[in-house]
C-alpha cells in the first residue's frame, strides 16, 4: 500500500509501505478521508515530544473495515467507521481515576502508532465507531476534532440562557461556536480578525461576530480561546462576568506564559479550566454528527491526495481555509 512516512523531524515521504493485519482484537481500516490538523504539524516538525519516529501520521480519519482480526464479533468487513486515535493503559492512576485523555502511558494513532494519512491501517476494534452505511467520510473524518469541542464543554458548568465569546473562528472555534446553543447559551459573540472567517461564523449561526476585542460590550458567562495565542487569551480573561468561566480549548506553545489577576480570579470567583483532546466523548460526537443538523460540511475547505501531503501540510501551515483533508487514492 501508499502511506506517508515522518521518518523523522522535517522528513516527511510518500511510498510504498507493508499492508496491514489485523492481529485480534484488532480490525483493518481502507481510509477514505483523514484530516490535517496542527498536531501533524507538530509531528513533521519535530516538536511535538510524544510523537515516535518513524511514524505514519493521521489521527482524524474515517473508512470502511475491510478485514477483521480474531476476538471482534461486533464488526465486519463492509462497515464504516471512524476511529477514535486514543490509546490508554486502564492501569496507571490517571486512567483508573477516569482521566484516560491523561494516561501515563499515553499513546495515540497516528502519533505514536500508524495512523490514517494511507490507503489502510490496523486499529484496536474498540476504537472504531459504526456509522451508518451511506454517511459522508468526509464529515466522518471531523468526528475526533468534533468530540474533542464536545469533551471541551464536559470541563465547563453551563445553564440555560448563559452567554458565551468564543475567540477564534477557525474549524475548532467554529465547532464550539455550532455547539455553544446545545450547551445553554442564548447567545454567541465570536471575536474573529480576518474578514473570510468573520463572514463563516455569521453563516453557521453566530449571534454577533467583532474583529476586536474593543468592539464588545458587557462580560459573558462563558468565554472560550480556540487561539491558543496568548495576547488572546489575556484579553478573554478581562471578559468573564463575576462567577463566570474561562475555558482554555486552544493550543498554546509549551512555552508560552499569560498574565492574569489572580486577585481578581479570588474576588470574583471565576472558574479557569483546560481541556485536552478526547475524554468519554466520541461517541456523543458521532450522535452528534449523524443524528443532527451541525453543518460540518461547511468545515471542509479541501480534499486534497494522499500523495500531495506535503503540499496539503503546507497549506495548513498558511492557514489557508478551515479543515484540509487527505484522500488515498
């Protein structure tokens, strides 16, 4: 078969590999569409420290099972999947306390293991979701950056009427954004620069959308960074009501430090939480995906070769567009 290789930071190849097998308990997978997302980014860079060279990256990907190990009676060649990437031990204390997004043994498809930038990958059946027959791979494939907006609103306590900002209105701004009148909010403000996304946001259902931070008024009971850019972030802090939330959703670099008042967290007794990846929600996100009206199509702004992978990487670099998508061929 044809995968992408990441021999290592900055080597990134398309060629020729060994097909996969299902081993038991495990099920092969023919990809149909995997995204591209800033962790793949991360892993062709070099900069992402979990990630284990040589690895085929892909960890939003969805397809049809095409061969199934020994031990799974619950799925059969024929059906569509996707496939939720996390790997997790159950043993450690992390997992038996019910945080398996942080495993002490964390492993990941297509971070640590094969993933789904190929024409076909062997995965634990577990991890793969039944769809029904017929449903768009390319919506499919947004179900993993969909459940983890779904597990980012888990970590928040919301009411019905609440108000909610979202900073950013890129794919996971977005999602929030689509997902915020589910989670209570009567309305949501969407802090967006760029025209094009500003424009997006309004289309899918924004209550308001400013370019600035200086154009809002009031505090809001919710205020969410899908940035992950810290002037951002200090500036969505400044907004949260007294006993309002602020969830951190966005990824920041490692490195990156934000000013805050920690008096003003005291007096005003607001809540600070992160979210991270997937936790309990993939399934919900399937639900969610299948069974409603969320415009995810809206989020695929290209399906681009598998083998035209560095390209594809380097448009989303650029951040050109929402969700890029890579299709075997």
């Amino acid at each position: 078969m044809y995968a992408v290789t990441v021999e290592g930071p900055g080597e990134v190849c398309y060629g020729e590999v060994p097909d996969p097998h299902a081993g038991p308990g495990e099920i092969v997978v023919a990809v149909r569409n995997c995204g591209i997302c800033g962790t793949d980014l991360h892993i062709a860079d070099g900069d992402l420290a979990t990630a284990r060279y040589p690895v085929v990256p892909g960890h939003e990907f969805a397809g049809e099972v095409v061969e199934v190990g020994r031990d799974v009676d619950d799925l059969k060649p024929g059906d569509l999947v996707a496939v939720d990437p996390s790997l997790f031990c159950g043993r450690c204390r992390q997992c038996r306390m019910g945080h398996e997004n942080m495993c002490e043994r964390w492993a990941a498809i297509g971070v640590t293991v094969a993933g789904g930038s190929a024409q076909y990958v062997a995965v634990p059946a577990w991890n793969a979701h039944r769809l029904p027959q017929g449903f768009d791979t390319s919506l499919a494939a947004l179900i993993e950056p969909l459940s983890c907006a779904v597990h980012g609103y888990d970590m928040v306590k919301t009411k019905l009427g609440d108000r909610f900002l979202v900073y950013g209105a890129g794919t996971m701004g977005l999602m929030m954004m689509m997902l915020g009148p589910s989670a209570g909010a009567i309305s949501v403000v969407v802090v967006e620069p760029i025209d094009a996304r500003r424009d997006k946001a309004l289309s899918l259902g924004a209550t308001a959308v400013v370019a600035s931070s200086a154009d809002l008024e009031g505090r809001f009971d919710l205020v969410i960074d899908a940035t992950g850019v810290v002037s951002a972030i200090e500036d969505a802090l400044s907004r949260v009501r007294p006993g309002g939330s602020f969830l951190q959703f966005g990824v920041a670099p490692s490195h990156a430090t934000a000013r805050f008042s920690p008096f003003k967290v005291y007096n005003e007794e607001i809540t600070l939480v992160g979210s991270m990846a997937v936790l309990k929600s993939y399934d919900r996100a399937c639900d969610i995906a299948t069974g409603t009206g969320l415009d995810l199509a809206s989020l695929v702004s290209a399906q681009i070769p598998l083998k035209s992978y560095p390209d594809a990487l380097e448009q989303a670099r650029r951040g050109q567009g929402y969700k890029l998508q890579v299709v075997p061929d």
